[in-house]
C-alpha cells in the first residue's frame, strides 16, 4: 500500500476479523475449495478469467514456501485451540514468526515451538510457529503474526521476505530463485518500480539520519500536525519530522533549486523560443527486434529512449539544428502508460522570428512523391508521409474525445 506518498509493506494475522472474508495470505489458511470461491469473486470483479485464477491459486498453494508455513500455522494454531476448548482453559498465546535469516542447520529443543523449513528448492528454515499458555515468544527476528486478532503487522522494506510475500507469481517457490524477469509482463514492472521506491525509501533513511546525526528537525505548528494526523493517520500521534536535503530528486529543496536555476537563467538571457517536447516510442525497431512476445523490457525500452534522447540533443547543442543555442532546460519525465518523454525548453542567441519557427513547424500533411520516383529524397518522403498519417493525424467519429458533450 501507498502512504504520504511512500510504499510500505503489512503482512495479516492468520484469519481475518469476525465478519470479513480471508484475502491474501489468509487465503492458504483456509480449505482449498473455499479459497478458490473468493479467488473467483475477485477474478469477476477485475474481469479475469476464473480457470487462470484458480489454478494460479492451486499452484502457490503447493509451491510456494509461505503458503505452505500458513498452512501449518493455521493447524497449530486450531489444534491448539480445540485442546484449550477440551481442557476448559484461556486461548492459548500463539505467534507465527516469518524469520529473516535462513538457516539451513538449525535446531531446537524447546516443545512449544515448531521450527518450520521449505522442503525446496533447499531445506531452509523460513518459519517458526509458537503456542504457549504462558511466558513470552522466543526472540527472532522477523515478521510476527497472530491467530485470529485479523491485524496488519509493519513489514520493513528491507526485509528479504518483501518480495516473496507481494510477488509470489515472480517468486513461485517463496525464494529468489533464478528466473527471466521480462517475461512476467506488468508484474515484472511493478516489482522494478517496487526496487526504485525501496532505493528512494533507503536514500531517505541516510538522509534523516545525517540529519538526527546534526540534530536538526523541522519544526511544525500544532495546527498543521493536528490535521495531518486527522486526515491521513486515522488521529494516531505524528512521528519527527525532518528536512530533505536538496540533493534528493522530487523533494520539495531540490524542485525549488531546480526552478530558481532556470529562472536565474531566464533573467540574465532572454525568455525560451521553443518549447520541444521529445517522446518515446515502444514500437522503435531496436525496441521490438530485442523483445519477445508477452515481455514488457522496461529495461530496454529506457536504454534505447535514452540513447536516442542523447543523440537528439546532440542534434540541437553541438549540431545547432535550429541555431546557435545560448542557454537550455531539459527536464526527463514518465507518462502514465510508461514511457519516458524529455521537455525541452532552448534559449537561443539570435532573435527567433515567425519564418523561423515556420521553417521547423507545420500542421499539414506532407507530399507523397510520385511513384516513379526512386531517389533517396523520394523515399524518404514516403516515410515522412507515412509517420505522420500513422501519429499525428486526428480522426473524428462518434466515439472520438472531441464528439463528447460536456456541460
């Protein structure tokens, strides 16, 4: 889930509150049948199709690692119940502890708690499952659930079980086992901007602790900390608040530095005389000659973009395609469907006139040459055609943006 902006992690109690159905993982707590007919009301929800969500379940049941531990832990925890219900005795204390270190050799004596291991791809322990009626859990670290208290527990982002728990389609088995990331289509992208956000999340730790480390905070009224912790932290107490240095891209210093950078240059040239946005294209032949059908290849999509961003502002600075260029902002950004796209804004030396910019810029669909005409100018101009009517040109029928009737 997002909060402020950030991705954090919570892992659920064994069994959801009275009243609510099983999701996630409380769904291999459960028997298979009746976990297939919340898996199937989902899949109508979303329009998916219910034979490929059933058998997706079935398969994580038996193979992942996790599903398997839940498993187990729910059958302790209603024999340990069903015997407190025998013997007339309080609900026993019960945890389930996901451990982060795995370790292939270890043993233990002590009956109340069970040492539970992954049988593949390699016998390591993933888990421990303790019931008592008194005394305290033992001392792992981890990630601890309960049986039927149908809470969230905070998961830290640097957890190695991070990944096994929200992609288990990525991680079948529970482990990061070798695998060919791309042909895993949107959940692969989604796992790599999951990898971006812990990487921003792990710069501003290192941030906040040179900061404590100078013991210097934000300071924030009591008006704006009672609002804050009334609209987005259900009225629980606000933590220390810190300043973000400048250095981090996004944060508020570093916009503000980056607008009085242009600005500054505005003020000692001239205003921009063009405004070039330059896009990228998922059909670009690189792009589509080193994918598979089914990848996504976020990875080669940003390599070729960036390539060809280079070489297109290698055309405008040392080529000086549209004249001498005095000063430039360049701005990266990622559209929604996830390409990324360069705003380009140039200051030039000379004074830019209505000719010039006509001689650059044009609305009007280009010639098509004559077919007997098989020069290189010829067929380049075909291919000026073709793009143009292909990309720029607007259709208009019924069910066009342009027809809808806004009041």
């Amino acid at each position: 889930m997002r909060m402020n902006g950030d991705i954090t992690y919570a892992a659920s109690d064994l069994f959801p509150p009275e009243g609510k159905k099983p999701a996630f993982g409380q769904l291999y707590c459960i028997d298979l049948q009746d976990a297939q007919e919340n898996v199937i009301e989902k899949a109508k929800e979303f329009s998916i199709s219910q034979t490929i969500a059933t058998k997706l379940l079935k398969m994580i049941t038996d193979e992942h690692a996790f599903a398997s531990l839940f498993k187990t832990a729910s059958k302790k925890f209603e024999e340990a119940m069903k015997k407190a219900k025998e013997e007339k005795k309080e609900m026993p204390k019960f945890k389930c502890i996901i451990v982060d270190s795995r370790d292939e050799s270890f043993t233990i004596s002590d009956p109340s708690i069970h040492a539970h291991s992954a049988e593949k791809p390699k016998n390591e322990l993933i888990g421990m499952i303790w019931s008592n009626d008194n005394g305290e859990p033992p001392e792992f670290k981890g990630i601890w659930l309960s049986g039927i208290n149908g809470q969230t527990h905070f998961v830290p982002f640097w957890s190695p079980n991070v990944d096994p728990l929200c992609y288990p389609l990525l991680f079948p088995y529970g482990f990061k086992s070798p695998h060919w990331l791309w042909s895993k289509g949107p959940i692969a992208d989604a796992w790599l901007i999951d990898m971006v956000c812990r990487a921003e999340r792990s710069q501003l730790d290192v941030a906040r602790k040179k900061v404590e480390k100078m013991k210097k905070r934000c300071t924030t009224t009591k008006e704006l900390q009672k609002y804050i912790e009334g609209k987005y932290l259900n009225n629980k107490k606000l933590g220390s608040m810190f300043t973000i240095p400048k250095g981090f891209k996004g944060g508020r210093k570093y916009m503000q530095n980056a607008y009085a950078d242009i600005m500054t240059i505005i003020e000692n040239t001239t205003l921009p005389s063009y405004f070039i946005t330059f896009t990228g294209n998922p059909k670009w032949d690189e792009i589509e000659r080193n994918s598979n059908p089914g990848e996504t290849r976020s990875d080669l999509k940003c390599r070729v973009f960036l390539t060809k961003a280079q070489e297109f502002l290698d055309d405008l600075f040392k080529k000086n395609i549209f004249g001498k260029v005095q000063a430039y902002h360049v701005v990266m950004e990622f559209q929604k469907r996830g390409m990324p796209h360069l705003h380009v804004l140039l200051i030039m030396e000379d004074e830019v006139t209505v000719e010039n910019v006509d001689n650059y810029i044009s609305a009007r669909i280009p010639e098509y040459p004559a077919d007997d005409d098989k020069s290189d100018e010829a067929k380049q101009q075909k291919l000026y055609h073709e793009l143009v009517i292909k990309h720029m040109l607007h259709i208009c029928n019924e069910n066009s943006a342009c027809q809808i009737i806004r009041d």
